[in-house]
C-alpha cells in the first residue's frame, strides 16, 4: 500500500547534459539530476521507458516492443495505470492505459567493467493502485548514496490487471503479474546498457510488491532473472471474489444479454468503468493459476521449486494502525481467520487486553496475523529448507511520518528511508537522517553481495536471528525472533493450514 505523506519534496534539481544509451529498442536519452540535499553529487534519470508495447491490449498479456528509429526522450515520468480510490491513494495521480513503463536511476560516474548491482522495485497498493511514479519511489538518492542502479516499474492493477472473467483462461487472468515479469525480462535484457550486471539483479517490493517479489521466487521465471530478493511487509491486501466483482461490473455496464461479456466490458470507456469499480467498491484479486501465482508458498520451497536465492524479509511493528479505518470489526476478522474453529477464535481474542480500544485492537490483530507471524512463518519455511534468510523488525517513528497521534511504525513508513525520500522539514531530525543512511546501506549491501547477508545473524543462525531496525545508537540491534513472535502461537495453525 502506499502513502503520499511520506514524501515531501522533490529530492533533486536538473542539470543541463543529456545522457543516453543504446536499448534493444532503440536509443534512450535521460537527463542529469542533482541531489538537492547533497549537491556534489549527481545521478542520470531515464523515465519513461517502454518494456512492452503500450497501451497494450486490453485484457490481453503485455506483448514486444517496436524498435524506434529516433531516440526516445525518456526525462519525465509515465502515467499510472487506472488507478481505484483509496486513503492510500488520496493524491491524484496522472492515469492511462498507457502505463507500462519503468524507470532507471544510476550514479553519474562510469560504471566499473563488471556493471553495478540493479535493484528492482515492484510497488504495493494491494495490486489494485499504485504507481512507480511516486516521489516516494524515487531511485536517486540511493543509486548516487550506494552505487547500485535502481529499477521501479509500472504495471496494471484493479481490474485490467487482474481481470477475473471466466472467457479469459486462467493463465493469462494475471496481467499485472504478466507486466512485472516482462519489466523484469527488459531489465535483464538491457540494464548492462546503463552499467548494470544482469546477474546481478535483486528484486524488492512492499505490501503488494512484496508479495509479489514473493510469487517471483514461487514462481521463478527462466532463466532466472534475479539472484536476490528483498520482502518488505509482504500482504496481498485485496479482500474478495475477482469472479463476482466481474459479474457486478457486467451487470452494472448492461453486458449481461451480449454474446461476449468479455468484448463489452473491453469496449466500454474508462469514464463509465474506473466510477463503478470504486462506488461498488470492486476489487480484483490475483487467480491461482501456479504460473504467477501459487496459493501456498510453502509448497514451492518444501518441493525446492522456489527460485534458490537469499531473502532478506521482514515487517514494521505497527503495520496495522494506519489501517484500521477500512477493516472490519475486531470479532469478524477474528471468524475470518479461524472460519469455524471457534476455540481457536476464543483463545485468539483472550490473547489480547479485555479493555483495549476497539481500533487499537483490530490494528494489533492485522499486524500480528497478517504480518509479524505470516512472515515469521515464511522466514521459518525457507531456513527450514536451508535457504539463505534473513529478517528484520523496523521500530522507528518519527514526528515528521506521523498520520496521527501514535501511528508509530506504520505500514509503508519505512519506505522513505530506504529511498531517502523521508519528508524534509523543520522537525527531521539527525537520527532519521542517520537511520536512512543505515537502511540504504543495509539493502544495497545487501543486494551487492546477498550470500554475505545485511549483516546480522541468519533465521536458524544464531539465538539472536532478528534484527530491531530503528531503535539503539547502532541503528540495528539484534534479538531473538520469539521476542516479537510470542503472539504467533495463536496464529500459526491457521497460518499453515490456509498457506501463506
């Protein structure tokens, strides 16, 4: 999911030179951007670039790209796809069925022979919103700071991208999955081009985009395009049926007596479609369709079909707060998760204060299932089946990152910091600055050199195999996992028995 408040400003001033490499495609040319808070420093933005022919069709898988014959200005960025309303989602954002593209961020400074490590960004918005165009998402500081390219890409969301109509087979219902892997297939293909190692690719994403960096090592494209992956706050987020939200939609747009469903609501106009999504509130989760996307995770690693690549995953410890407004009563989330086991739910609700506030308690509910203990069971199946992992627990908040009163850690907050995009003001403080620096270095090392690790203790390596991010002078402070899973004994036989 995604929050405009975590990024104030526009973090760079343009220079005048224009760089521009040479694509499978055709000739690409950037600009040259100045870091506004370090300005001896520069990066090169190319924005914009296609990685698939856009628009695409409707409904239909993202197909190749055309060679262009002059070369392509790539200096500002594309529109979002059609995007649905949310609180995560408040700022209006430019919007189009043209949409897929991506953006590369490197430092200004030839790229040694070897190429630079590449850092691809998938965003959240719980596959239903988003956009790689945020200021938030912003790959410059980063790429000047740790001397690694960045990557974040586009793709469709919400209906068009996860259309759910039974005239469409299953395996090509994933379109927005579709989309992040032919960006990811580009990359591979091109990013020497722009001084990136191709086998040097580490994907990333938050929410959404970590669930589907998640589906990514799943569901592991060949050749393997990536040799790292990075999980932040994993959560598919879009509660439903894709399958009767599209028999609402046809109904609502008169296509219930046409001989195609499918070729009425593909001919129908934007105008009548995006309003009717959000006033019936229509949502679209991803199909099972164990290309791009299987129902349990744990069954690709315990079968060793997962990608065989290290994983650094983990969680905020108040995923929840900023999201109590769109979640239902404590009791009813507390029947979803345990269905009929109504033992499990007694004990579930006992776990908690009898008088804490009712919002209070939803956020900790969410936080806990949905987050801390479905990640502690990711990272416990993948060590168990002796990949490299590792986790960590971000703490920090700050004044400046504060929705309200007692946010705390909230879902999407660390998302700033890792960028270097965190708000600037007359409340940032020395910390927050200093903490940035730490995560931007923790996830470019990271993603340099994954075997080595971020720099603490592995799951299953040590009694301290979790890293507390944002709390101690060190910035990082290991612990124990079952410090912060204690709550997760309530949890995982429902975890495990509905995959994660």
């Amino acid at each position: 999911m995604l929050l405009p408040l975590a990024a104030a400003s526009p973090i760079y001033q343009y220079g005048d030179m224009q760089p521009q490499v040479t694509t499978s495609a055709g000739v690409v040319v950037g600009k040259v951007a100045q870091l506004q808070f370090a300005p001896t420093k520069t990066v090169h933005q190319y924005l914009g670039i296609p990685f698939a022919l856009s628009p695409p069709d409707r409904f239909a898988p993202p197909t190749g790209l055309e060679p262009w014959t002059t070369p392509l200005n790539a200096t500002e960025f594309k529109p979002a796809y059609d995007n649905l309303k949310s609180i995560f989602n408040d700022t209006p954002l430019a919007e189009s069925e043209d949409c897929l593209y991506l953006n590369v961020f490197t430092p200004s400074t030839p790229a040694p022979s070897a190429g630079r490590p590449v850092m691809f960004w998938i965003h959240g918005g719980s596959l239903q919103f988003g956009s790689a165009s945020l200021p938030l998402y912003d790959g410059s500081a980063i790429a000047a700071n740790q001397n690694v390219i960045m990557v974040s890409t586009n793709y469709r969301t919400n209906l068009f991208g996860f259309p759910a109509s039974p005239e469409i087979p299953t395996d090509r219902q994933n379109l927005g999955f579709l989309d992040q892997r032919k960006a990811l297939q580009w990359v591979h293909q091109n990013i020497r081009a722009f001084g990136g190692d191709p086998s040097r690719i580490t994907i990333f994403g938050e929410s959404s985009g970590g669930y589907s960096v998640k589906q990514l090592i799943a569901n592991p494209p060949e050749p393997l395009p990536f040799q790292a992956a990075i999980i932040q706050s994993q959560a598919l987020g879009a509660e439903g049926s894709g399958k009767e939200s599209w028999l609402k939609l046809v109904e609502e747009l008169g296509c219930n007596s046409t001989t195609s469903q499918l070729q009425c609501v593909k001919s129908a106009p934007l105008d009548r479609i995006i309003p009717l999504l959000n006033r019936q509130a229509l949502v679209f989760p991803p199909a099972i369709d164990n290309k791009t996307n299987i129902g349990n995770f744990g069954d690709a690693v315990i079968q060793y079909t997962a990608a065989p690549v290290p994983v650094l995953i983990g969680t905020n410890a108040n995923e929840g707060t900023a999201l109590t407004s769109v979640m239902p009563p404590s009791q009813r989330m507390i029947e979803y998760i345990f269905r009929n086991d109504t033992r499990s739910q007694k004990l579930a609700r006992a776990a908690y204060p009898v008088n804490i506030p009712e919002n209070q308690l939803k956020a900790n509910i969410l936080t806990d299932h949905e987050y801390t203990c479905t990640t502690s069971a990711i990272a416990d199946t993948l060590a168990n089946a002796s990949y490299k992992v590792w986790r960590y627990y971000f703490t920090a908040a700050f004044p400046n990152t504060q929705p309200f009163p007692g946010a705390g850690a909230w879902h999407t907050s660390e998302i700033g910091l890792i960028f270097g995009t965190y708000p600037r003001d007359n409340r940032t403080t020395v910390q927050q600055s200093l903490l940035s620096r730490y995560m931007q270095r923790t996830w470019a090392d990271f993603a340099t050199d994954p075997e080595v690790g971020p720099g603490w203790a592995p799951v299953s390596g040590a009694e301290e195999d979790l890293q507390v991010i944002g709390s101690g002078e060190s910035w990082g402070e290991p612990i124990a996992s079952e410090v912060t899973d204690q709550i997760c004994s309530v949890y995982s036989s429902a975890i495990y028995a509905q995959g994660f």
